[in-house]
C-alpha cells in the first residue's frame, strides 16, 4: 500500500506541473521592458554640425539641435537665412564630403545611416563641390 500512496502523491504533483503556466511565460506577454537601451531613434533632436566648403561663408555658430522630423531642405533653408543669402542663391549640402541627400528626407533618417559620435556632419556649399 505505501506503494500506491506514492505513485498517488506522485501523480497529483505531475498533474498539477502541466496544467499550470511556466510562471514566467504570463509575465513576459503581459509586461513590457520599462528601462530601453537609448537609441539614435528615441532622441527627438539631433545634433547636426555644419562646415562650410568652397567659397561659403563659415558661420559663427556650428553646432545646432534639430528636429528628426525636419527635412534636408529645412536646413539648407536655414542656412540661407543666417548666413543672409540672396533668394537666387543656390545651396548645397553633403554628408562625408561625397554623398547629397535629397531635399525631401528626414534628417533624422540621415542622421541614422550616416550619423557618428552622436552627431551628424553636414558640409554646405554655394557650388557644387562633390558628387
């Protein structure tokens, strides 16, 4: 008999694992990560720094915080306003000293191809100088 009463307590332990969920299993579904690693993406603004090439005139001011959202041709437009460019004058911008984005693109999505040491490095030009 003291067989039987084992192989009973036996099988209610086993019967009962089974049927419960992995105690972990509920709490993975149901939380989510409270502490994320930062990221290039989860800054709101970027820190773009402008050097000017060719003949453009250097601006005082290099460092500036800039929305992800704006668009290259936001800055391009900025730039002409602080350095008081002529509405006929052209401007150019280049990442690496080779690459020029498009107008339309986001610069945090240039920011996050092209960006290093936290920063993204934007030549601008009043003439085509790479590329």
């Amino acid at each position: 008999m003291s067989d039987n009463n084992n192989s009973d307590e036996n099988k209610t332990e086993t019967d009962e694992k089974p049927s419960e969920s992995p105690p972990n299993a509920n709490a993975r579904t149901a939380q989510t990560p409270i502490i994320e690693s930062p990221t290039h993406s989860s800054k709101s603004k970027i820190d773009v720094l402008l050097k000017a090439a060719g003949d453009a005139p250097i601006m005082k001011k290099k460092k500036w915080s800039v929305d992800r959202n704006k668009r290259v041709s936001w800055i391009s437009e900025f730039i002409k306003k602080y350095l008081k460019f002529e509405p006929t004058e052209s401007m150019f911008l280049y990442v690496n000293q080779s690459f020029a984005p498009a107008p339309d693109t986001e610069v945090g999505s240039v920011f996050d191809c092209f960006g290093s040491d936290g920063k993204l490095v934007l030549h601008y030009c009043k003439t085509q100088a790479w590329g």
